[in-house]
C-alpha cells in the first residue's frame, strides 16, 4: 500500500490552522507553567517516596 503523504501533511495543516485562532498565548503560558509545576511535583514525591522506603 502506498502513503500519500501529500493528503495526510494536508489534513495535519488544515487542522492545526483551524485550531490557531482559537488559543490565546496566556493559556499556552499557564499550561506550560502548570506542566513544569507537575513534573516537579511528581519529581520530588516519587524521590520522597524512594528515600523514606528504602
């Protein structure tokens, strides 16, 4: 079977053109500070968890 990549780089394009205008910089903004604060959450309760069980 062969791939039209042509069709498929089309629709990805298409699609994340559609969903542009619709996020605003300050959201991305959050959700990056809120992804940053998790990993750093998860980071220091699982080297918690592995320090006290050990």
């Amino acid at each position: 079977m062969e791939t039209n990549h042509t069709l498929s780089v089309g629709t990805t394009s298409g699609t994340l053109l559609s969903i542009a205008p619709t996020i605003v910089s300050a959201d991305i903004l959050k959700t990056v500070i809120l992804a940053v604060i998790g990993a750093l959450v998860s980071f220091f309760v699982s080297w918690l968890l592995k320090r006290f069980l050990k």
